[in-house]
C-alpha cells in the first residue's frame, strides 16, 4: 500500500487534514478506488478512529473481489457474512455486503455497524437510489456510524431519486448538482497514463424486419429514425441469428488477434443484454477463437470463481450479460463489443470502464458497437465530466424524443419486450468510422474489406499521442485517393439529396414476402456526407496544423447543431460548405 498514484495520495491528504465524517471521491473506472479505500480504512485503523470496517458493494462478485483486495492491503473482511448470522466473526475487522443485504434487513446492519466505531465504504454509491428500499436500507443502517467513505467513476443517475449521504448544491439554474469531494476524470487519468486510451468502431448496416401485420422494412443504422424504428433496427443488429453480429464478432476477434502479438495475454469481452443472447454469442465465438470461452451471467452460482479464472488465465474471450459489466474486474481486457440495448450514460461509462484499465504505458483498448446515435455521442463525449442534477435528470442528446429516452434509460432487469412483436429478417455489417478522443475517422466500408482490416491492424501499443497522430496519418492516406474522386462524389451526392428528397425517409417498407435491396434513400447519403465532412476537416487540420477534434469543433460551433453522429443530412451539408469555404 505505500506506492499510491498522485491523485490517491491528494485524496487521501485532502482526507486527513479535513477527517470529515462523509467523503466523496469520484475517479473513472479503472483509476484505484479499491486502493484509495483501503488506504483509507489502514489510517483510521490505525490510529484508532475505528475499530470496525464494512464495505458495502453492488453485486456478489464485487464482495469476494472486494475481500480479496483487502487481505492483500492487510485488512481482514469476512464476504460471507449474512443476515441470518447477524455477528461479525471475531477473525475479520469487518465484512462486505450487498446493498440488497442491507436493504433487507437494515436495523439488524445498523446493530452490527454501531456495535464498535466503523468507516462503511459505500462502492458505487449511485446504487444506493438504484431502489426506494436501497437507499432508504442504508440510510437507516449506516445514518449514525463513525465514518462513511463513498466512491463512483459514475456520480450521477438517470432519475431524481437521491444518493444518501452524498452532498448536493444549487447550481446556476436552481438544481440541486451533486459535489464531489475530490474528483479524477477520464481526460486526467488518461493524461496521467493510469487509464487506457479507447478507440470505438462503429459498425452500421442495413437492418430488415417484418411487424406483427407482415410488412417488411429495411433501415440503415446510425440513420435518425422514430424510437421504435431505431429500437428494432438495434435489436435486429444484435440479434445472433443474423450476420450483423458474426460479422463484428470476427472483426472484434481479428483485432484481438492483433493486439495479442504484442500483448500475448490481451482478452475481451462481449457485453450481452439477456442470457439466451449470451449462450448464442458463446458459440459464434467458438467457432473463431482459438481458446475457450468463458460464459458469465450475472449473480448465478460460480460465477465468481469463472470471473476469477478468466482474469488469471490467457484465454481469449469472455461473454457476459450486461449486469455484470460493472464492476468486473479483469485488467488484461482490451477488445469489447458492446451488445446491448441498454445505453444509458451510467451504463455506458461503468461498461466501458471494464476496458481502460491501464497495466503498462502504451496498452490500447478497442471497442466496437452499433452505429446507433445515442451510443456515437456518448463515445464521442468519454471526457466528459458528470454529476447528478436533481430536477433534471441524466439524459442523451437533447433533441432526442422522450420515448426514445424512457427505452435507452429503462432498468436493467426490465425484460426487452417492450415494442409491439416483430421479427427480425436480419442485418448487414459495415465499419462506419472510429471514434476516438472525441473526433471520428471516417471509412465506410463493408465488413472484410482491404480498407477495415486496415483498422483493425492498428498497434496494440500506443500511448493517446501517438494513437492520434496514427489515426490522422490513416486518415490523410485516404485523402489521396479521395481528392482524385471528390468532384465526381459531389456530382453523385447532389444527385442524391434528389432522390433523398422524394424518397419516405429513412426507413423502407418492402413490397412482398421476398424482400430485394431498397432504393436509395436519404439513410445512405448520410455516411457519405459524414465521410466527406471528416475528410474536409483532415485536409483542414492538415493545412493548419490544428488538432482534428478542435476544427470539429470550431465548425460545429459556427454552424450549431449536436455532434457529428446526430447530425441530420442538411447540418451535415451545412459544415460541408463552411468548410469549403474556409
């Protein structure tokens, strides 16, 4: 425990001159909460302030994880600790439990936590307004307790229901904004080396599907689209009977196999939304890896132990559903695919958390998902610092419709049969561009071709500096060969804004029970004009020597409108001729 990083070591200063009952430090995933923690728990054991610690966890998994870590910083906590024993065993200083432990039984922990002077550790504290009864557990058991210490790499939550005992203050709208007392995000852990740089592919393609009545449609994803259209086009992509998902699958395990060159023992991880899915993406997988694959679903029995060896082993692949994405801790992962319907900002930034962790300078993460506009604007927005606003909740986009909101943003154990039946007809894969430190490298292309094995031959090992300059020289390549044909591309895409125009939008139907190729509609346009535009804004960059991402966003503040993924074919043409004449 002595060789703490530099925010661990101002955190736990800013801790000890101020030995204040309620601390809240908030660092990304990946940064050393666990350590900071147990720091933490050391000094007061130490010097007497406490005599007891409890942790209190998410999940199962997290409780062994936990005591484990704890033992090896020299603290004894029992993880078996249960309701029914009720005593803490007089060979442990403390135990771990579950915020549902605690939920249900919360006077017999507050017997147990008030018993001796105890620090509670509250891990992921968010959860503790997961449910009226979580929250309301631990404010009864722990109200009264010595010390209480709450981390999260996530402060915020996607309703009003407030964290116990985290501080809130008025902001410049009169909303009460949560406030942190110490705080390490993404862009300085990233800058400091603690954390992985992280590269997202998106893939795109045309999505098919037949309503309860029997009509087929054909949409393009990424395309803005009604909420239940973009919710059957994602669901469509994800479904493991089509190509969509195989496709990526052998792309995201050709990245593996690359980065595995130079980091032998390199795994991933598909983050999946139900068991069924998981079991079906299992066994796409073997027929491409060369290891077992290890299946995790959620809180069952063994899975603990199958998270543990994994973690230890070299094997290549893990698939799990998307509940047990927080808080799975497995170092030597770098590839992920993330294929889930769930895409809320907490959900995204505790499964992308998985990823970044950083075990030597220079280690990459990649991560592929669905060109679906709400998950490109988080992507893009990875630096961005959070907290939770009472009175306005944590939202994607403005703009987007409320429906759409209420899908992204529903509990994790919701089942998905949300919409009016459908069947899926299947999709197509096609790599729409990358996305990293907040700008996007543009490619279309289809799955398999020259040009997307050329991304996913990128090194495993760049630090975020030389992955940038990396990706601006792939992308100043295509450039050469995309100024020979921009005249005639502009010629092609005037007279696609004429077909657009007349076309019904972005999503097809498709007249009979065999359904051909669609006409072009305005849905394909748009990854043209996407490309176009990041190519004009490489040859900018190029010419003035300016960072990529700020030409991004030096044009998006003079034309307005929302980032480049959720731009509408007419915003996209709009920063097209700014920056032509520019």
């Amino acid at each position: 425990m002595s060789g703490l990083r530099k925010w661990q070591q101002e955190a736990l200063d800013k801790y000890l001159a101020t030995n204040p009952k309620d601390f809240l430090a908030v660092a990304t995933p990946g940064a050393g909460k666990t350590t900071f923690a147990l720091r933490i728990a050391n000094e007061l054991l130490s010097r007497r302030i406490v005599e007891r610690v409890i942790v209190v966890v998410p999940t199962e998994h997290l409780k062994v994880q936990w005591s484990a870590s704890a033992a090896f910083s020299g603290i004894a906590l029992d993880p078996n600790f249960t309701n029914a024993k009720g005593v803490v065993n007089p060979a442990y200083q403390g135990i771990v439990v579950t915020y549902a432990q605690v939920a249900v039984h919360p006077y017999k922990h507050h017997a147990v936590a008030n018993a001796r002077p105890t620090l509670v550790i509250l891990d992921e504290v968010h959860h503790g307004g997961d449910a009226k009864s979580w929250g309301e557990g631990i404010s009864e058991a722990y109200g009264d307790v010595e010390r209480r210490l709450c981390l999260t790499g996530t402060p915020f939550r996607s309703d009003d229901a407030a964290i116990p005992f985290v501080r809130y203050v008025p902001d410049a709208d009169g909303h009460l904004k949560s406030a942190a007392d110490y705080t390490y995000g993404y862009s300085n852990a990233l800058a400091d080396g603690v954390v992985r740089p992280v590269v997202f592919l998106a893939y795109s393609g045309e999505a098919r599907w037949r309503d309860s009545a029997g009509e087929e449609f054909a949409a393009r994803l990424g395309t803005v689209m009604s909420p239940e259209e973009t919710t059957r086009a994602w669901r469509t992509a994800l479904d493991p009977k089509g190509d969509w998902m195989p496709s990526v699958i052998r792309a995201a395990h050709t990245r593996l196999t690359q980065m595995r060159q130079h980091i032998p023992d390199a795994g991933g991880l598909i983050i999946a939304t139900d068991a069924a899915t998981a079991r079906a993406y299992k066994k796409i997988l073997e027929q491409v890896a060369s290891t077992p694959v290890a299946l995790v679903l959620s809180d069952e029995p063994g899975s603990s132990e199958r998270i543990k060896t994994f973690s230890e082993s070299t094997d290549e692949w893990m698939v799990a559903v998307r509940m047990v994405s927080e808080g799975v801790d497995v170092p030597r992962l770098a590839v992920g695919i993330y294929a889930t319907s769930s895409s809320t900002p907490l959900f995204f930034a505790q499964a992308i958390g998985r990823f970044v962790r950083s075990r030597m300078p220079g280690e990459t993460a990649s991560v592929f998902l669905p060109s679906i506009p709400v998950l490109l604007d988080l992507a893009s927005q990875m630096e961005v610092q959070r907290n939770h606003v009472l009175g306005q909740p944590d939202r994607p986009s403005e703009g987007w419709e409320d429906d759409l909101v209420a899908e992204a943003n529903r509990t994790k154990d919701e089942p998905d049969e949300l919409l009016p039946s459908y069947e899926s007809l299947g999709a197509d894969a096609e790599l729409d561009y990358l996305i990293y430190d907040g700008s996007s490298y543009g490619t279309a292309t289809i799955a398999g071709s020259a040009e997307e094995a050329d991304y996913l031959g990128l090194p495993g090992l760049l630090d975020a500096e030389q992955m940038r300059t990396l990706l601006q020289q792939r992308q100043e390549e295509q450039l050469k060969a995309a100024s020979a044909r921009e005249k005639e591309a502009r010629n092609a895409e005037g007279s696609g804004a004429s077909a657009a125009s007349s076309s019904e939008g972005p999503v097809t139907r498709i007249e009979g029970s065999a359904y051909p190729r669609p006409q072009k509609v305005a849905s394909e346009v748009l990854p043209k004009l996407r490309k176009e535009l990041n190519t004009l804004v490489s040859m900018t960059a190029a010419r003035t020597g300016r960072p990529h991402g700020q030409v991004h966003n030096e044009v998006r503040r003079a034309c307005g409108g929302p980032p480049t993924a959720l731009c509408s074919e007419q915003q996209l043409r709009d920063r097209i001729d700014y920056l032509r004449r520019w």
